[in-house]
C-alpha cells in the first residue's frame, strides 16, 4: 500500500514539475470543433516528414465521449504556450531548401524582420483571441497562417533533420497534460451528476 502511494505521489510531483501548478488549477481552454479542426490542418515538420497536424493529433491523442483528437491536441497545446516546439513556419532559403522554424528557435539572419515578428507573435496573439473566445478572429488568423506555409513552404520541401529529443519531451508532455486533462473532466461530469 505504501508503494502504492509513493508511486502516486511521485507521478503528481512530475506532473508539477512539468507542466507547472497553475495548470492544474485552472481548465483547459478547449477549441470548439470547428476551429481545433481547423488549425490542425497546418503542417509541421517533425524531423522526418511535412504533414498536418490532424495526423500528430489522432496518432497522439485519444478522443472520448466529449472531445475529438484535434480538441484535445489543441487544449494541450495552447495550455502553457506548449505551440513554441511547433516547427510550422517554412522558409525558402537561397539555396532552394525549405527550413521550418518553430517560433522559439533560433532564426536564421536570412528571414527578414517582418517574417520574424510573425513567427514570434502570430501564436501569442492566437492564444490571446482563443482565451477571449474570438472564434471568427481566430478563424482568421489560422487562414492567414495556412496561406502563409502556402506562400513560404515548397511542395517538394525535405524536412531538416530535427532532434529525436525534442519530439520525445514533446509526446512526454502531451501524455502528461491528457491525463490532467481527464482528471478535470471527470471531477465536473462527477459534480454535475452528483449536484442533480
């Protein structure tokens, strides 16, 4: 029994750790349908292929009863500014390649200031329009996002080898936020079911 409570107990002292406290205090924003599904038709990069981010969603995501893949994947992403690790901004380079930059990357003095200032605050100010509950400013803004990759990224780009590290932090931290996520969930259907 004690094993037992140790065990629990180092599980939440990670879950702190690593998704923060103020997470768990406070919902999740989840997308309506509509516009999680949109977003995830961006592309990423990540590191081995260029494919929407609907693929990474179900393939990481489980949907219930309540919520799609893409919901929850978005939830995730936009709880603790988790979209910095997203390689969704492309660029033709000089030499014809097409790199993809997330916006905490180090960008390449190739990308002129303009391109810059939308990689760093094109997602900030998504979060901002979500958390307000903007949808048709959000709608918006994906629009402006995809048309971006379509001007920007190559049908015929190779994706820059990327750390396999990155991805995997990545997908710890996606398990780690479904399963607060479903924590919160279960606590309301519990109270509205027990309050009737």
């Amino acid at each position: 029994m004690r094993r037992y409570f140790f065990n629990h107990y180092i599980l939440m002292l990670a879950l702190l750790l690593t998704i923060g406290p103020a997470s768990l205090l406070s919902a999740p924003v989840v997308l309506p349908r509509e516009q999680a599904t949109h977003f995830c038709q961006l592309l990423i990069n990540d590191g081995n292929s260029v494919s929407p981010l609907s693929v990474h969603a179900r393939r990481l995501m489980v949907p219930n009863d309540s919520l799609t893949a893409e919901q929850l994947f978005t939830a995730y992403l936009f709880q603790q500014d988790n979209w910095q690790m997203l390689r969704i901004f492309p660029h033709l380079a000089d030499d014809g390649t097409v790199n993809w930059y997330a916006p905490a990357d180090e960008l390449t003095a190739s990308l002129d200031t303009e391109h810059q200032k939308y990689i760093r605050e094109v997602l900030p100010r998504l979060q901002q329009e979500i958390m307000a509950g903007h949808w048709e400013t959000v709608d918006a803004c994906i629009d402006r996002m995809i048309q971006y990759q379509c001007q920007f990224g190559s049908s015929d780009s190779r994706p820059q080898p990327q750390s396999t590290a990155i991805i995997l932090i990545f997908l710890a931290f996606a398990a780690l936020f479904i399963g607060s996520l479903l924590v919160v969930q279960r606590k309301k259907y519990w109270k509205l079911h027990i309050s009737q």
